[in-house]
C-alpha cells in the first residue's frame, strides 16, 4: 500500500473508530439507563453491573460494526469529495477503483472480524452474561439445562428429558420422564409423544407408561397429567437465545431435529445468518462508496450522517423482514439468510454504473 492508499485507509480507521465509539457509547448509555434500576431492585452490586455490561460488549459490537462501516465510508469519501482531493487523485491518474481500494479491503478486515467475534466470542460471553443476570442478580435457579439435543429439568422425584420445545405451539416434542423413588432408584417411566403446558403443570399425550415396582409392565394412557415446576418461560430461553449460538452449534442442533423428524427452517435460517451478517460490512461499503461519490460535494457531514442512518434503518428492517419469513418456513433458509444483502449489494452495483457514467 503506497502513501494515499495509507492515507485514504487512515482517514476512513479515523472516521471508522469514532462511529464505532459513539455507538457503541449510545448502546451502553441506553442499555444502563434501562437495566440500572430492575439490578438495583435487585439488590445487585456495582461490581455485578459492570460485568454484566462488559460480558455484553461483543453482543454489541456485532450489532453496531455494519452501521459504522456504512457511517465511515460515507464520511470519509464526503470529506476526500468536498475538500477536492478526491479530484486531485483523480486528476494524477488514480482511478475511483484504485483509491476506495484500501475501503474495501478495512471493509473486508471488519467483516472477518464481526464473524471471528460471532463463532468465537459471543456465545460465551453471552453465557456469562446471562448467568450474571439470572442467577447472581435475580437470584433465579440453576435446574434446567438446554443442550442441542436435548432439554432436561428436575422437579422434586421427577426428571424430564425433551427433544425440542415448539415455542409456537408451547409443547414438548419427544419426551420421556422418570419418576424416581427416594433412594433415586426408578419407579416409573413414561414416554409421551409431547407434552402440552395446562394449568398446574403439564399433560402428556399418547403415553406409554411402564412401572418397575412390583410385577411391572407396560400400559397405554391417551394423556396424563403430571405436575412439574417447569415454567414456559424458562423454556423460552433457549429459543430467544438462539441467535447468539455459534454457526457450528447452530448447525449441530438443526441437524439433530432433523434426524428427530423435526422441522429445522427456524434454526437453518439463523445458522446461515451467522455468515451473512457479518457479511453485511463488505455489503455496506459496496453500497456506500457510490452513495458518497454521488453526492459528497453537494451533501455535508450532517447530510452523511442522515444517509448512514437511513441506509442502514431500511437494512436493517429489510433483513429482519426477509429472514421472519425463513424462520417461518415461508422462504429457504439460505434464500431468506441473504436475502437482504443481494439486495443492498445489487443496489451499490447499479450506483457504482451509474457514477461510472458520470
């Protein structure tokens, strides 16, 4: 990289770090301001606070990059247009190509780095934060575990073991519980086909029902009722979760209900969208070098900024948009995953022509 490609990339790694750091500061700001008095009911310590707040930093980062990328090149290309040398470079035999090349390849870095962030750094810390909030702070119990394959959860002498939990239909899918004795010896086992959440506990429909006490057996019961401290909303979790699992645990899981005969779209579409996401800081910068060269000399940094949020509001609604109706089963994952980012990037596209033509 010669001198103006170091120049042009330190004038966008400027630009890039402050919109980075003012979203980030205005996500933290307003993050505190909603929490700060539910922790302090709570009873939780300052120390807890800004753990919780610190573990949430690469949730964050992985939200707000694509929109300073997007801020930044607009900004950075504005500033190179208004002050001419964007026409200076030009007029020394650079081409628009080879001066946003060093954008594109930040772009590109950021990118890596949003999906490095994504597989490697967010599950984790997402794990600590919600452990912090839900049982250092609201003191809330450690029973019920969620696996990829499976839901377990201890209700006095029972355990239950489920394959999925259907949050559009609130049941279990695949169930088996065990009632234990007090010796934690086996008394009953009962296999149901799902479980369905009623007023007291749960009822379980087409059960086979085998006892070990005594001369034992098996008996077929249509449903049966069976109390259990097990609450919907725990059960939520892991489906409100999802989408800080990794790619690889994402994918792990989608198969696993496959092989169950389940339907895997909600979780296919969320494990490409592991990929595309992070993606979308190449989409951004694509779709912002046109944008900015087409109005940097007539628009101001106010005008920058408005096009930044504007932009990346309507990506932002479009790719929530086009991948519901993946989760839903209405598109293909994959389709419904990059869908918003064919779309932005064939928009940079016909910008770029447009300003070639110029």
């Amino acid at each position: 990289m010669g001198i103006i490609g170091r120049y042009v990339a330190t004038t966008w790694l400027r630009l890039f770090l402050l919109c980075q750091g003012g979203f980030l500061a205005v996500y933290l700001i307003l993050d505190f301001m909603e929490k700060l008095g539910r922790f302090l009911k709570a009873g939780a310590s300052f120390g807890l606070i800004g753990s919780f707040f610190l573990f949430k930093i690469p949730e964050m980062l992985g939200q707000t990059m694509p929109f300073a990328v997007l801020m930044s090149t607009l900004l950075a290309l504005g500033m190179l247009s208004r002050s001419s040398e964007l026409t200076a470079l030009r007029s020394c035999g650079r081409s628009i190509p080879q001066v946003v090349a060093p954008i594109l390849a930040l772009g590109t870095a950021c990118s890596a780095l949003m999906l490095l962030n994504a597989e490697f750094v967010v599950p984790d810390s997402y794990r600590r934060m919600e452990h912090i909030e839900k049982v250092l702070i609201r003191k809330q119990g450690v029973n019920t575990f969620f696996r990829l394959n499976n839901i377990w959860f201890r209700s006095d002498n029972k355990i239950l073991q489920a394959k999925l939990f259907d949050p559009q239909t609130v049941t279990l899918k695949g169930v088996v519980v065990w009632e234990l004795s007090s010796d934690m010896e086996p008394v009953r086992r009962f296999d149901a086909e799902q479980a369905v959440f009623v007023s007291g506990g749960w009822r379980l429909e087409k059960v086979s029902q085998r006892s070990f006490a005594g001369q034992g057996g098996l008996e077929q019961v249509a449903m049966l009722s069976i109390p259990l401290a097990l609450k919907v909303d725990d059960l939520r979790v892991l489906d409100n979760n999802a989408d800080n699992l990794s790619f690889r645990q994402l994918r792990e899981y989608a198969r696993s209900l496959e092989r169950g005969g389940y339907a895997a779209g909600r979780y296919l579409t969320m494990m490409h969208a592991k990929i595309a996401v992070p993606f979308s800081g190449v989409v951004m910068v694509l779709l912002g070098i046109p944008f900015a060269l087409k109005t940097g000399r007539s628009g101001g940094v106010a005008m920058g900024i408005g096009a930044g949020v504007a932009i990346g509001f309507a990506y932002f609604i479009m790719n929530a948009a086009v991948q519901s109706y993946g989760r839903s089963g209405v598109l293909p994952p994959f389709a419904a995953a990059w869908g918003g980012n064919l779309v932005f990037m064939l928009s940079g596209i016909w910008l770029s022509m447009t300003v070639k033509q110029q």
